[in-house]
C-alpha cells in the first residue's frame, strides 16, 4: 500500500518527483501557488547539462559580482540591498569559492547530470509524455577573445578527463556545424555530451501524463502552514484546504528556503532571476550555444529559437528590467551579426527564478529534524537538466531504495 505524499512545488523538479513517486505507487498529490504555466521551468535554456561541471561558485566570481554591482545590464548582477538572509547566502558564496571545493563538487555534479539525461532519454523511450524533443547535438560555448576559449580549454580538459565527449573547434569546423547562419565568434568548445529539449512541450505534457493517471494536482494554492508534530510533518495547509500526509517533499523553487523557515530549518538559497525571449521566425541556429563573454544562452528549440540569460540577484519578484532584456537582445546579434530580435518579442520576454544554494550543488534529502520530510531544490542554473535524477532520488529516499548515487554532497543539513 502506497503512502499519501505530498509535493510542494509544481515545477519540473515537483512533477518529477510526482512521477517517479506514482510509478512506484505511492498516492501524490501536488501543491502549486500558481497555475504551473509559467516560471523558471518555462523559461529556461532547455539545456541537459553535463557540461555544467564547474559550480557558479568558484575562484573569481566575487569579484566578478562586485565588479558588475552597479551595472544592472551586466550579466551577473546583485542588487545592493538590506537583507540577512542574502548577506548569510553571499559569505556561504564566498566560503564556497574555493579550488579545493569546487573540486570536490565537479565530478559530484558531472554524476547527476548524467543520470539526468538517461532518464530523460528513458522518459522518451518509456512514451508516457509521448514524443518530444530531446535534441542530441551537443552545447557550443563561442567565443570571440582568446582569452576566453584559452578559459574554457581549461573546463573542456576537466570535463574530458571525466569522459565526457567535448571537441575543440575553429571557425572553419564551427561553419561545418552551422553552415545556414553567420557567426561573429573566433572558435568555440563543443560539448557533444549535452543534449537540448523545449520545456513549454515537456512541462505539459508532464502534467497531462500525471493527472491521467491519478496524481491529484492542486493549481493556484499557497502553502501557507505546515503543521509538524514531534520528528514528523503532519499536514500541509493552505488557505482553502488542509492535506494529511505521510510523507512531504519540498520542491518549492526560489521559495524553499522561506517554507523551511515554517519549519525552522535554516536553507540557504537565494532567487537568481533569468530572461527568455521567443524568436518565432527561422533564424538558421542549428546547435545550442553560450555566448562565452555575453554569458547568454541559444536554444533552437521546436517553434522557435529562445535566447536567455543573465542571473540577477535581486529577491523574489518578476520584474522584468527591460535593460537586461535589452543586453541579451545585443549578445545575440553580437554573435549572430544577422540576427535583430525585434521590439515585440523582447516586449513579451519572461522571467523565471533559479533557485541558487550557494555553493552549486542542490539541496535533495531528509533533513535530520524531520522523518518524513525530503528536501528537492536548489538546483540554480541546472535545475531542468536534474529535475527527472532529483525526482527519482526523491522516490528512492521514501522508498529506502539504494540509491541510484551517493546524495550525502546533496544534504540539507551541510554547512559551508
Ligand atoms: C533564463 C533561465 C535559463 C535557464 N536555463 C537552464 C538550462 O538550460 N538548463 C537547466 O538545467 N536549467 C536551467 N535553468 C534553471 C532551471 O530552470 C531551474 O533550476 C528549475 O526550473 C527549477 O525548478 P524547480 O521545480 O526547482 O522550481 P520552479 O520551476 O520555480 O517551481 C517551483 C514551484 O513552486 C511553487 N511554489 C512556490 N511557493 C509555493 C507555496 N508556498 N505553495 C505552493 N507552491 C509554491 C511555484 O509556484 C513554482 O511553480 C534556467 C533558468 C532560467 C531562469
């Protein structure tokens, strides 16, 4: 018999938590403030993302977040402001910067990646979502400096020595791949080991799969209470409805970390606010790519190609700075010199929130408060290429499965 679990959070991490839940035959019901149609697993890059070794934490970065403090077109931006919770987040950054921990995270990351992107490539097989797109191309990082592709090198090496498939291109090779588009950009590194997806197919087609088959999905409710009850979670309640459950799992996004709080568990995690915009029209992009020095992301995705980017600190909110929209507008036409992303689509541009833990790694397991309580966030920049790895690792935690990776890197209970 199976348990009633509850799942708070609707996005990719939520629904795949759902689905390897019910697959095991447990009764779930998900939990989502808004109407799951938007947010930051609508908008992202696509991208399953072995390449992602290198943690935003790392060597450097600081000073590179000083440097573009005040400049809010600059890619990565922190909003100066009075807030605890983000000067605790930003000297956990800071401790988390290190050679020998960004070290110990790289092939720790490498290993759920790529358990991701089997069970994405099993989700397709398996036929449950139908088919979609799962492009297996590879990801291009272009540059235009030396300087820049002599830094990426450095990444491609690491990223070879733990056998991830990666090439080093030329503009001559780079022309061979995207013959039908001009590109402004000297070389770049091709990692053949990632894949590309669009998340407005698959998101609803998740959610389509898990209501035909008996996963209760409650839109447009906000957790407001949780009711804990010595080392176990009770109910979960909203202001319409109270759920009992045996089990919860906290896949709550960039709110995570103000839930836990209900339940006085101190999670560090800060929003890191991103941009999509659509170009419906053909624009000839064949392969995926960062734009290295603009730090913005392409995607050839089904109905058009989404050009995102930039990770603002700044809380919780959706406000779309139009500057910042504007800046990724100007990457792509940097890169792609061809290439006007004209008024009305950087108009409709969308935000979404990474959820950012500060020291790259995602926050998945029990927390030793509670026993049926099971973290699933913090996966910041690669959330949608580890949503299927984090749901089926949540399924074998509730299930006292072996599980399918070692998840102690994972625990809600480290300390930075
Ligand atoms: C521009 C951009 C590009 C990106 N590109 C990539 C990429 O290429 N590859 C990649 O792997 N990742 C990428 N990411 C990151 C990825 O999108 C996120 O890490 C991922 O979507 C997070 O998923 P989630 O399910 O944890 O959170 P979310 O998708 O944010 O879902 C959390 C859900 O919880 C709900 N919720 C919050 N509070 C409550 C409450 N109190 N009660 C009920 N429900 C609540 C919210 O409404 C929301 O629906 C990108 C992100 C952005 C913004």
């Amino acid at each position: 018999m199976g348990k009633e679990v509850v799942i708070i959070g609707g996005g990719i991490v939520g629904l795949s938590s759902a689905y390897y839940l019910h697959k095991s035959g447990h009764q779930v019901t998900v939990i989502d403030k808004a109407d799951i149609r938007s947010g930051a697993s609508f908008v992202n890059a696509g991208y399953i993302t072995p390449s992602h070794i290198i943690p935003l934490a790392s060597p450097g970065m600081i000073a590179k977040g000083l440097k573009w403090m005040f400049n809010s077109s600059s890619p990565f931006y922190m909003k100066p402001r009075w807030d605890t919770d983000f000067f605790k987040w930003s000297w956990n950054f800071h401790k988390s910067s290190t050679h020998k921990k960004v070290n110990l995270a790289i092939p720790v990351i490498k290993d759920i990646n790529i358990l991701s992107k089997t069970l994405y490539e099993e989700l397709r097989t398996s036929e449950d979502l139908g088919s979609f797109q799962l492009a297996k191309k590879g990801l291009l990082m272009l540059y235009k400096t030396d300087k820049a592709g002599e830094k990426e090198m450095e990444v491609a090496d690491k990223a070879k020595f733990l056998g991830l498939e990666v090439n080093s291109l030329n503009y001559k090779d780079l022309k061979e791949l995207e013959p039908d588009v001009e590109i402004d950009a000297k070389g770049a590194i091709h990692y053949v080991c990632d894949a590309h997806t669009t998340p407005t197919e698959i998101m609803p087609k998740l959610l389509d799969y898990l209501k035909s088959v008996g996963v209760k999905i409650m839109t447009n409710q906000e957790v407001i209470k949780i009711k804990r009850s010595n080392h176990r979670i009770v109910s979960v309640s909203t202001k319409s409805n109270t759920y009992e459950a045996d089990e919860v799992v906290m896949a709550a996004g960039s709110w995570s970390g103000n839930l836990a709080k209900l339940l006085d568990i101190p999670i560090s995690l800060q929003a890191g606010k991103g941009y999509a915009i659509n170009v419906a029209k053909p624009t000839g992009i064949r392969l995926p790519a960062v734009l290295m020095e603009a730090k913005a992301a392409v995607t050839p995705m089904k109905e058009y190609t989404r050009f995102a980017g930039t990770m603002e600190f700044s809380g919780i909110n959706n406000i779309i700075r139009k500057e910042r929209v504007a800046a990724i507008g100007r990457a792509a036409r940097d890169y792609y010199p061809e290439i006007r992303i004209d008024s009305h689509d950087l108009s409709n541009a969308k935000s979404g929130l990474r959820p950012v833990s500060p020291d790259g790694l995602p926050y998945i397991g029990r927390t030793k408060k509670y026993d049926n309580f099971t973290f699933a966030t913090g996966h910041a920049m690669m959330g949608w290429s580890l949503g299927p790895a984090t749901g089926k690792l949540v399924s074998e935690i509730l299930n006292k499965e072996n599980l399918s990776m070692d998840i102690a890197p994972f625990s809600p209970d480290r300390r930075f």
